[in-house]
C-alpha cells in the first residue's frame, strides 16, 4: 500500500471501562471493550471494521476521535502521539478527526437551524466572517446534496438519508483528514442506503480522506473498504483486503461471521457456520483466543490462556490465531 | 364469499387500511391482495412506511383504535373473513390459530413475569390445561427453540436474557398453541448476522416439524432469498409485484423492484464503484395520487395517464403478478 507514514496508528491501544458494584459501587471488575488493537489506517484509504454487537467497535471509533482517554496504548496522527495530550495539545487535531453516527438525529440539536449546526464548528474555530460562514455553509450543503433552503429548516424537517447528510457536511466542514462513520447507515434503507455510500465514496475521492468504516452489515463493508479488521471482544482477530478476508478468511470467527450473511440470491446454497449461544461480553474475557470458548472446536487449554501472535499470512493478510485456525 | 383452494391457508384481497389523523384520512395500505400458502413461506419486503406492518397488524385486528380502520377488503382465513368477524371470534384465533412474532422481543414480553408464566398464559387461555400441564408444556417449548437449561430460564425475568434469547422466547410463546400461521413482523432486524442466522434457522425447523405457514416481513433481500418461497413488494402503500422467490429475483419487471435488487451491495460486487440508486424518496402518505406511485423515481418516460389511474394488476407468467402499466409489464 503505501510506504508513507499512516494518517493513523494505534499501539497496542486498550480502553477499559470500571464495572461498579457492591453497596458502595465500586469498580469490581473492567470491561474491556477494546483490549490491546494495534492498526494503521493510510492516507485516503477506508478501513472496515466488523464484528457482533458489543464487540468493541464504536468505543474503538471513539477512542480514536479522542472522546474517551485510552486506559493504556498508543494513538498516532500522521505520527504524532495523542495518547497523554491535554486539551489545549489537542486542538489542533480534533478538527483532523471527525466523526459521523448511525442516528444523525441524536447528535443533531433539533432547536439549531440546519444552517447553524453546519456553522457551527467554523464558530468554535473562531474561522471567517459572519458572511463568509454563510458562503461556506451552502458550498457544504451542495456537496452532500442538499439544497441550499435547507440552511433555514430544522433537522426534523427531513428524512434520515437527508439527516445523514447534514451530519456529513458538518463533520466535514473544518475539512478532516480520517472520519469515523459508526454505523452511518444502518438505519437507512437501501435506497436511501446506496445514495449515502456513493456520497461518502465521492468525499472520499475529491478530498482524500480516509475513513474507519464501522458497520455490522458486512456486505456494505466489503463494498466500501479497501481493508477489513474482524473484532472479536475487544482485540482484532483478523485484518486483510477487502477481497482477501472474504474469499479467503482464515480465523474461525471471521469465517462464522462470513458465512452468516444472507445472500440475496435464491439459487446460492449456503454452506453455513451456525455460532452456538450469544455474542459474550468483554468482561473477563479469556487471557487466550476469546473465541475459542464459542468455535465449538476442540481445544488445547493452552490456546485459553496464551495468545497468538499477530502473524502476516501472505501479504497484507494479518490474522491472531493458532495452527489449528491457521492450518499450519 | 369464494371458497379457497385447499392449498391456500390465508387469503388477503384488496385489503384497504387507513388511519384518522389531524391532516385528514390517510390510507396507509391500498388494496392490497396476496395469499400465504400452506406449510410454506411469504415474504414480504419494501422500504419502510410502505406498509409492511400496518398489513399485518390488519390481518390480527390489532390495528391502534380507534384511529386505525380497516376500509375495504377481506382476509379469508378458513373459510371466514376476518376482517368482519365479531372480536371476540378473532380473540380465540389471535395467539391460537395465528401469532404474530415482533421485530422488539421487549415489547411482546412482560417485564415483571416470568418467562414460564409468560408462555402459560397463552396456553391456558386456548387450551384446557392444569397449571402444572401448562408449566412442562411451557418448559418444552423453551427447549424447542434452543434454550439452554429451559426449567431454570422459565423461572427468569425476561431482563435477564440476552436479545437472541428473548427473541427465541418470544417465538416459543408464538408457537406454543400450534399456530397454523405464524407472522413475524422483522423478527430478526434487531439482532446480529450470527443470532440472526440461528433464529431463521429455528423457524425454518419449527415450520417443517410443524408445518405451519410463515409470513415474514422484512428488509432484508438476503434473507428473503433464503427463507421464502414466495415473495410480494410493497410500494407505497401497495403490492406492485408478487412471484415466487426465484422468480422475482431472476426476472423482475416493476422498476421498483428492479431499483431495489439494483441497488443492494453484493458481496461479489466490485468494491469501491458506484452503487446504484433510486433516486428521490418515498413520498409521505399524504401526498398519494391514483396512479403509480413510484413513476416519479424510476427514471422512465411516461405519459401524463399513466400517473392519473391506477395501473391493472396482470399475472405474466403463472404466479407472477404486477401492478403496473404496460412499459414495466413488458419489461
Ligand atoms: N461508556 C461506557 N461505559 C461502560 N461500558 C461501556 C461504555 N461504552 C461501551 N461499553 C461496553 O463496552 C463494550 C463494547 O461496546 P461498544 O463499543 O458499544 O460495542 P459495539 O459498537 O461493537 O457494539 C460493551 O460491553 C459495552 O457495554
Ligand atoms: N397509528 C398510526 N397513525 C397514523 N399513521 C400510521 C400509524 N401507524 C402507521 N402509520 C403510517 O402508515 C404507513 C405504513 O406504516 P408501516 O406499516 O408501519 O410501515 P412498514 O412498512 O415500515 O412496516 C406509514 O406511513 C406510517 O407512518
Ligand atoms: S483454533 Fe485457535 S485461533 Fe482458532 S478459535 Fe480455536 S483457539 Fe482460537
Ligand atoms: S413504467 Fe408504469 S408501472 Fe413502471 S414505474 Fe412507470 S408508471 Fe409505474
Ligand atoms: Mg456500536
Ligand atoms: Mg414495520
């Protein structure tokens, strides 16, 4: 891919959170949502990431964007450390990073116009004259499509693709470099769901962002991404091309989850993995593959407590597994 | 009233459903007919708001009142329309003969019952059971649909299972009687591709060892391809295209449903090219006119007639009909 410095990379990045209990609600034990995720996204480039619900991947997303303070580990911009910045030290980056969600709406304040929430970040960033803000708002709005009355309505005045939109324009307005999208279309429907994707892929080409494209349907992923991270409680068991990791997936979890997918094509027989019981939570995981509990294969008690190293199969086809996922 | 074909468990023709609002009468389903063959699968799937639910909340009579009516229409289901029956006829059908499964477990679920007691409650009040009867019964059903150590679950508060589990007790209180028909209105859409692989794979199995009747609901193309045997697309308030599931995937006529198989990413899709896409949006119910509704989105040239009338249904080839003008008839 390319041999530059990543826009961004993580280091063996954990974000814990205290689970309280007992009659003075004290932290009895962590969840730990995102447990030790090394990655590097590249410039211009759209990482999926994948998983069950709960797996980890919006506080991975958020981690990231800096809207929680890692437990522990590493988080680089373009080489930059992140990880112990104070808020001051940060500023500078938080425009860089942006974030979209699923539910636009929530993060919409419905009493602001939508020409003020568009606004808005060139206010906190004291950048332009009143007028020129105006001038900027509605080159944004064109740009994800939407007319430029629109500045002057309320979100709930429009729909959810529209809503999508709006969140679009304003994270993109201070003009980033990586945008988290957590779920961006999952509430969305499909036709609706292809005109944001061919937005967010036309973003992407005319101004050279990259995006972690967090999303649980799997088909959307695969279209979107030029790579995929698999996550499994808390860590990443499989990370590949978009192609690769389909065609050729090699960690138990990610071929269950492949195969889970309903194509939607009456003639394919699936040939399915049906996972036994529920997605686990990530408190107190196993120390060893966290998957081996659910695959159903016969284990080694060894795989429960050591874990794998993060191996290179082929190129670019990272997967942390042991011989018996990994077949050698 | 006709007599149906013995192969044919439901029958819903021109059902018409509409809601009292402040903006006036609002037709929310339109003429809509289909039937749901016996021992097998319908799907239904279209955009949200076209629909989908307020059919199915019309075929159980559990439209919202006293805002919701069913105008026009029948739903013939042994032999008697059950759109006009007294309630409390429906009352011994409901939960009995035919049971609905929601997308949200928590909503059909008691908070502050036990899981036991829960499935009980709809046994007792069909059947003439003994409460310790109804509580194995209960007990079996748990097992039925995958519930580790079901005498310990049914003692359990529905709080105190994960989404997957509900969902798989919410299906062992819709069974439970025997239903012949069995609606599950997005039953799977809240869950995980993993849960929700299990969950179609427990009501595929129940279906044969029971040989009820499904009509399932979703957004989901995937998962009508695998699930269905028959498939109608709704649009707007209206069936615009009904066949067998192979059928309407391999030879699909209404632009709509062109549109939407069009648009889906596929996994064997080139990554990273423009996807296809319908442009515009659905439009809200208060602004529907006569005729075909989605002329405005497909992207055809058409004569100002078509769009003032509504378009015949036509059957083009056995089993495979299509509310619309002549251009999308032809193909
Ligand atoms: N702010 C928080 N405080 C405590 N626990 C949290 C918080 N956010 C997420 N979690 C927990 O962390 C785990 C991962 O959650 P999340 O990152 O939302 O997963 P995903 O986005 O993959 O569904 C879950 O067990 C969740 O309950
Ligand atoms: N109680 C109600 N009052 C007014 N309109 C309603 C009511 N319930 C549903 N509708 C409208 O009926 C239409 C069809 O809704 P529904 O059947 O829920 O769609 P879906 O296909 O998503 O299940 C929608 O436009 C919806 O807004
Ligand atoms: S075989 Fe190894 S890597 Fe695969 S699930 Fe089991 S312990 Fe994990
Ligand atoms: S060609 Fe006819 S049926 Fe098809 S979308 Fe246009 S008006 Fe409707
Ligand atoms: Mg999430
Ligand atoms: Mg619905």
């Amino acid at each position: 891919m390319n041999n530059g410095t990543p826009i961004l990379s993580t280091d063996e990045l954990r974000m814990h959170f205290p689970v309280k209990g007992g009659v003075f609600q004290r932290a009895v034990a962590a969840c730990k949502a995102v447990d030790g995720v090394s990655l590097t996204i590249e410039p211009g480039e759209t990482l999926g990431l994948v998983g069950e619900s709960g797996c980890g991947k919006s506080t991975l997303g958020k981690t990231i964007a800096r809207l929680y303070e890692p437990t522990s580990g590493g988080i680089a911009f373009e080489g930059n450390e992140l990880a112990g910045l104070s808020r001051r030290q940060l500023k500078p980056f938080r425009r860089e990073i942006q974030m979209i969600f699923q539910d636009p709406y929530e993060s919409l304040n419905p009493r602001h116009t939508v020409g003020a929430i568009v606004e808005e970040p060139f206010v906190i960033h004291k950048m332009g004259s009143r007028s020129e803000r105006r001038q900027w708002v509605a080159e944004l709005l064109a740009k994800v499509g939407l007319p430029e009355s629109a500045a002057q309505r309320y979100p709930f005045e429009f729909s959810g693709g529209q809503r999508q939109r709006i969140g679009i324009a304003r994270a993109i307005a201070l003009k980033p470099r990586l945008l988290i999208c957590d779920e961006p279309v999952s509430a969305l429907d499909v036709s609706i769901q292809s005109q944001v994707l061919n937005l967010l892929m036309e973003l992407q080409r005319e101004m050279g962002l990259s995006y972690l494209f967090i999303s649980h349907d799997l088909a959307v992923v695969k279209h979107i991404s030029d790579r995929i991270a698999v996550m499994y409680l808390g860590r990443i068991v499989e990370l590949a091309p978009a192609e690769e990791i389909y065609n050729n997936p090699v960690h138990a979890y990610t071929k269950a989850l492949i195969s889970a997918i309903p194509v939607p094509d009456p003639t394919h027989v699936p040939d399915r993995v049906i996972l036994e019981g529920d997605v686990p939570t990530p408190i107190d995981p196993p120390d060893g593959c966290r998957f081996a509990p659910r695959s159903g294969a016969e284990h080694a008690p060894e795989m429960l407590t050591t874990l794998a190293p993060f191996k290179e199969i082929s190129p670019g086809h990272w997967v942390e597994a042991c011989p018996v996922c990994t077949g050698r | 009233m006709a007599e149906l074909d013995s192969d044919i468990l439901l029958r819903v023709s021109d059902l018409t459903t509409a809601f009292d609002t402040d903006a006036g009468q609002l037709t929310a389903v339109d003429g809509v007919s289909f039937d749901v063959r016996r021992g097998r699968t319908l799907g239904i799937v279209g955009e949200s708001g076209c629909g989908k639910s307020v059919t199915a909340m019309s075929i159980m009579r559990l439209l919202p009142q006293p805002m919701g009516k069913i105008l026009d229409g029948e739903v013939l289901f042994d032999g008697r329309n059950l759109a006009t029956i007294p309630a409390e006829d429906m009352r011994s059908i409901r939960g009995n003969r035919i049971s609905m499964i929601f997308q949200e477990p928590m909503t059909a679920l008691n908070p502050v019952h036990r899981i036991g007691k829960q499935i009980c409650e709809g046994l007792t009040q069909h059947n003439e059971l003994s409460p310790d009867e109804a509580w194995q019964k209960a007990v079996e059903m748990l097992e039925k649909v995958g519930i580790p150590s079901p005498e310990i679950r049914a003692t359990e508060y529905p709080h105190q299972l994960s989404g997957g589990m509900r969902q798989r007790v919410v299906i062992a209180i819709a069974l439970a009687c025997g239903p012949e028909l069995v609606i599950a209105d997005e039953p799977t859409t809240a869950l995980d591709v993993t849960i929700q692989a299990q969950i179609l794979q427990l009501i595929n199995n129940l279906q044969r060892d029971l040989g009820m009747s499904v009509m399932l609901i979703t957004h989901d193309l995937g998962v009508i391809a695998e699930t269905c045997d028959e498939v109608c697309v709704m649009y707007a308030g209206r069936v615009v295209e009904r066949a067998p599931v192979r059928e309407i995937f391999a030879n699909p006529r209404h632009a709509y449903t062109q549109g939407l198989l069009n648009s889906i990413p596929r996994l064997d899709g080139i990554p990273k090219t423009e996807l296809n896409i319908i442009d515009g949006m659905v439009p809200a119910l208060s602004e529907l006119k006569p005729g075909c509704r989605f002329a405005s989105r497909s992207g055809r040239e058409h004569e100002p007639e078509l769009l003032v009338e509504r378009q015949p249904l036509n059957e083009i080839t056995p089993g495979h009909w299509v509310e619309a003008c002549p251009v999308c008839t032809r193909g």
